[in-house]
C-alpha cells in the first residue's frame, strides 16, 4: 500500500524548524523541469556520504537492479508503449526537423509526459493524452530519419509504422483509457493495459475462482505475476521470470541482484536477497511470500529496498502488480519520531476519545521507519509515493506485521521547492498564519502522516461478527478518515509536547489550519471543471474539513472569509476545532466498528464529493495564475562507481546534475531490456 500524496506539495513553505530536517547541501535548485501538469524536481540523498563502503557498494548493486526493470513497467501499462517511447525518442534525438517551431514544442512536451507516465496514459487519471503536434508534423519528422534507425519490423516500412502509431496516438476513442473502474462494464476489455490478452471479465474471474481456496488460511497471491491470456481458445498465464515473460529484464535485475547478495549487511538481509532472486528465477507466488515474511521481519539493516512487482492499482481487478524498486536507508535520527510514537501506541490507543467497546486491548506496534530514497525505479519513478507500507499479503500483515516508512528526502524536496512559489501568499489568510506554517509546518505535516500510518490505521477493532467489507465503495475513504483524525486529534494532545515530538502548544495550530485550507478551497486545484471528487483521500479530506465548517458554524469556529472576491479558511477557535475533530473521531469509529453502511453512506454523499462550481473556478484560477504544477516527478541522482586498479570498488560518487531529459535518454540507452515487440 501506498500512502497519499504528499499535501504540502502545493504549499508554499519555508522549513524554518530544522533540527529534524537534514543538513542543507549542493542542491541549489530544486526544480528541474515543468511542462504539461508535471514539475520535475530533485531530490536530494543526505547522509550518503557518511555510510560505509560495505553500505554504499550495496547501494549501488541495488540501485542497478532498480534500473532495469524500467521497459517491464511501460510494458505492463500498455503493449504499445515500448515501440512509441523507441519511436519517440529517435525523433527526439535524429529527425531533421525545425526545432523551434511550435509543433516541435509540443511533441518535446509529448515525449515528456510518455516518461513522466511510463506510456501513453496519465500516471494518476489513466486516461490517454493526445499530442499537441499535429499528424503531418509526425509523418514529416518520421519521414526524415533514416529507416535503418527506426525499429522497423522485417518487411516494415515507414509507412507502415505509421499508419499503425497514428490512431494509438491520435484517435481519443482507441484504448482511452488504462485502467477503466466504472461498474457495468466489462473492466478487461475496456482497459487498455498489458495485464490481459483476448479474454473477457467473466472469463478472468472464472479463471482465478477456480485456483482460490476459501479455507487456505495462507493464500497465495493469485495472479500478482503474469499475463493472463487466451491461447489457442485455452487461457493461460504467462508468468514474469527468468525463463518467461519479461525474462531478458528480470535477468538483467538477477545479475544485480547476486552482487547485492555478496555485500549484504547481515545474514538476514543476505537471505532476503536470495529468496526473492528465488522467486525471480521460479515465479513461484509461494517463495514469494517467504520472501516477504524475511523482509518483513528484517528491521536490523541500514539499507532495505523494495524490488519487484507490488502494487495492483494498475489493475481494475486488483491482481496484477506493477513492477517498482525502490532503495533506501535509514534515517536514524528522524526514525526516533516514529519509535517514540510506535513504542507508546498502546498509551494512545487508550486515550483515545472513541467508545471503550471499540478499543483495542493490546495495540501491535507497527514497525515504522523514516528513509532517505536513493533511487526510485518503475512505479515508483518519476512520481513517487511519500510512504509505502507493504507486504500487502492480508495473512502475512496479520501474523509477520509490516513495515511502514515515511520518505523525508523526498517530503523535503517537495518543501524546498515550494519556497517562493507565492502559493502560501495567495492562500493563507494572513501573517500570523504563513509565519506558523513557516515554523512548525514541515515538523507537524511529518508527524500527521506518521500519527496516520503508525497508529491511526492500526487502532479500533470492528466488533464481532462484522464484516470488514461492510461499508463497500465507503470503506476506503471513511478508513482515510479514520486515519486522519485521529492523527489531527493527537497533534493538538500535551502527550506530543511530553514525549518531545513537537516544542510547545502552537505547533498543532499549523497543521489544522493547513489542513483545513487544503480540505476546504487548494485540493480542488487536482480536479477538473465540472468533475465530482473521486479519490480517497481527497473525498477523507472534503469530509473532515466541511463536517466541522458546517458543525463549527454556530459557535463560528471556522469560516470562509472573502477578502477582495477571494476566499480564505479563517479559523477563530483552535481548542474548539480539536473537539470537534474528536466528535467527528467517535462517530467515524462507530460506523466502522459496526459496519453502519448507510451513515457511512449519508457522511460521503453529503460531505465529499459535490463541488461547488463558482468555488472552483475561483480556486482554479487563482492557482493557475501562479503557474505552478499539480503533479511532481523527480530525477534521480547519478551514482559512479570508484575502482581501484584491481576492478574493486573502492568509493560511490553522487551526482545531481543530470537534467530530466538527459535522464531519460541514458535510462532508454543504458537499461532498454526489453524486446519492443511481444
Ligand atoms: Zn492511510
């Protein structure tokens, strides 16, 4: 699972607390590039520098492995997107164009948004995005390459590659969209990823009922890794590993990946990596979760990482995993916040305003972390999640837990970036306000998150006899809900001043207010004209912040205040919002404890999906004068090997100079394993 878009990242913030934040170093410039609805930006790797040989040796086995298994990832999102990035990219690099007409500029913002979604699909909508060039300017840029540099089948010719690419690219109604949810239609033959061939809903869902058994009380994860296909009027799967599909990638990350093994840090890290190199060579789901209870249980080691296929949001069933990586090292010091929280889960879960009879006796731990990413491949590349809790396995969660981790080089570059956009000028009431944000805002903006995923999704019991089903479609924005709350009701506790996790009783104050703000008016700018509020965690957001505008009224707790035809949160009364946090707290508790499906329902309908036109139009606006970006994406850095006479690497260097087209470019060049057609 994967935790929410980051919110600060359209806030304007100067990060003024910083004695949990990492020592300022090279990055001068955080923001690389912007077209489209994207900004690229860099991330910084701090501490880099400072980890041993061993560590950093590792880091860079790793990173490798987390590279190529880049074309799996466009592969999987849609079976054209290999060829068209092939097709793209020599364009780019050879077509004998003018290169400064707008035609040209329009297809450079093309080729970059094909890399920021790792196809022809946007990364966060699906939908297909359709070139701002036009179609002469296509066949005239293809017609004046060299054929031999195209990748042309044999007994191709230009024409014909063209007339194939033409409607995939150009025709709006041709494999629109990547992942199609809405109910009543046939989810498979309406998606246009790579997950299915020539079989229908019906024909997948028969398929896979028949290999589940209800009473395994350790299923495997039926489906996570192969294609499902119809064959000779048989359906079979085509598993990703080392001698199938995918095979010249996945031996690519191998050949990493037994480097990796010889310098792990510890025996138990060393049979992390052997396992999923097992599971890799055999596809076999069962050494898979063997995998994943190892690495579950592996919480000693500095560097950790997550290579393979892991989320199955791709997927309008929820069974095929995309493939991601991503490496990583502990942040000791920031890692101290969340075992504070995590060793005194218990304490809060009994202070917790919400009905004893759903209280959990004894709370477990989660094993929460704070990481510094030191490359971000496949799904997590170049949007990124800003944390990641996995496995995702039902049965390995409930006996092995999970590991939960927070991304802060990340969150800080998505802050550092912000300075100076005039976001927080245009949005924030007044002074009082941005300078609390200022303050306090990166420290409480971390810990709600941590509040959320260490403790909040993990407190509360259902009652028995529940089904943990009950609230449907509901579920996940009323279990966001849940989360959120109970992070905002404990920021605002003495308990956070007591343990040392914030310096006094203002702090809270940032997070309420920026919560409120996003909520209520800045969210709005990820949506739209016209559209209803779909995504989970902005329908939890809507709900929380309206709830209490529209229960605060009487006693004018909060309100929108116009000032020059512009709309701001005002917020009279901080204690008070706290009780009505803790009021709205108890009620979302109750509706999930006994599976109340038509509150659940009557709270979502009326509180998180309608938008208020002129509202939005005048958010929309505001914030497109701004000119800033919805979306982010990142490059990496670049790390070079140091060797010594003999061939051994003797230290690993870190670059952040690569542009994002260069990055690109060298990836396609350097870690293209993958054939373009099959
Ligand atoms: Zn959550």
């Amino acid at each position: 699972m994967r935790s929410t878009f980051y919110i600060p990242l359209i806030m304007g913030l100067l990060v003024q607390f910083s004695c949990k934040k990492s020592e300022p170093g090279e990055i001068k410039d955080y923001s690389v590039d912007q077209f489209a609805d994207v900004e690229i930006l860099r991330y910084e790797v701090p501490g880099f520098e400072s980890l041993s040989l061993q560590q950093k040796t590792l880091i860079y086995y790793l990173n490798e492995a987390a590279l190529q298994g880049r074309d799996i990832l466009f592969d999987q999102n849609y079976r054209h997107n290999l060829l068209i990035r092939k097709v793209l990219e020599t364009i780019y690099i050879h077509a004998d164009v003018q290169r400064t007409t707008s035609d040209w500029k329009a297809f450079e913002t093309y080729l970059k948004r094909v890399w920021v979604s790792n196809g022809i699909h946007h990364h966060y909508s699906t939908d297909k995005f359709i070139p701002g060039f036009s179609r002469d300017f296509f066949l005239e840029a293809l017609g004046n390459i060299p054929a031999d540099s195209l990748p042309l089948q044999t007994g191709e010719t230009v024409g014909m590659l063209a007339e194939k690419l033409l409607p995939i690219l150009f025709d709006p109604n041709v494999d629109a969209k990547r992942v199609n949810q809405k109910e009543g239609e046939d989810l498979i033959a309406t998606s246009a990823n790579n997950y299915y061939q020539g079989v229908t809903q019906s024909e997948v869902e028969a398929f896979y009922d028949a290999l589940k058994n209800p009473n395994d009380p350790q299923p495997v994860s039926h489906g996570l890794n192969s294609r499902l296909v119809k064959e000779d009027g048989r359906i079979v799967e085509k598993v990703w590993k080392a001698d199938g599909l995918y095979g010249s990638a996945i031996q690519a990350i191998l050949f990493w990946l037994d480097k990796a093994e010889k310098v792990a840090e510890n025996p138990q890290q060393t049979q992390v990596i052997h396992q999923l190199m097992d599971y890799y060579r055999t596809g076999d789901l069962k050494t898979f979760d063997d995998y994943c209870i190892s690495w579950t249980q592996d919480t000693a080691s500095l560097v950790d990482f997550v290579n393979g296929f892991t989320e199955t949001y791709g997927d309008p069933m929820g069974m095929k995993a995309s493939w991601e990586s991503i490496v990583n090292f502990k942040n000791v010091e920031a890692t101290k916040r969340t075992e504070i929280i995590s060793s005194n889960a218990q304490w809060f879960e009994d202070h917790s305003p919400i009905d004893p009879t759903f209280k959990k006796e004894t709370v477990k731990g989660v094993t929460a972390k704070v990481i510094t990413a030191t490359i971000l491949g496949g799904d997590c590349y170049p949007t990124t999640p800003i944390g990641i809790n996995l496995p995702n396995s039902n049965w390995i969660r409930r006996d092995y837990g999970s590991k939960s981790v927070t991304i802060e080089n990340i969150t800080e570059a998505y802050d550092a970036a912000a300075q100076g956009s005039g976001f927080s000028e245009e949005f924030i009431w007044d002074d009082a306000e941005r300078k609390r944000i200022q303050t306090y805002g990166f420290l409480t903006d971390n810990l709600h998150t941590d509040l959320h995923e260490c403790l909040g999704h993990g407190s509360g019991k259902l009652l028995p006899g529940v089904d943990p089903d009950a609230l449907k479609a509901y579920g996940a924005p009323i279990e966001e809900t849940r989360a959120d709350l109970f992070g905002l009701y404990y920021l605002a506790d003495p308990i956070m001043v007591e343990l040392g996790l914030v310096p006094d009783m203002e702090a809270y104050k940032a997070q309420y207010y920026k919560y409120l703000m996003n909520g209520l008016l800045t969210q709005l700018t990820r949506i739209e004209p016209g559209n209803l509020i779909e995504q989970a965690h902005m329908r939890n957001r809507a709900l929380i912040t309206r709830w209490v505008l529209a229960k605060g009224k009487a006693d004018n707790i909060v309100e929108l205040r116009k000032r020059d035809d512009k709309t701001y949160v005002v917020v009279n009364d901080y204690e008070k919002l706290r009780n009505l946090f803790a009021q709205l707290l108890v009620e979302i508790q109750r509706i999930k404890s006994t599976g109340d499906f038509d509150a659940a329902k009557k709270l979502i309908e009326s509180y998180a999906i309608q938008i208020d036109p002129v509202l939005h139009k005048e958010i929309l606006d505001r914030y497109n004068a701004l000119n800033l970006a919805p979306y982010k994406g990142f490059v990496n850095p670049v790390y070079t090997p140091v060797l010594d006479a003999d061939g051994n690497i003797v230290d690993v260097h870190i670059r952040y100079d690569e542009d994002y087209t260069q990055q690109h470019l060298r990836y396609s060049r350097d870690y293209s394993t993958l054939p373009i057609w099959n």
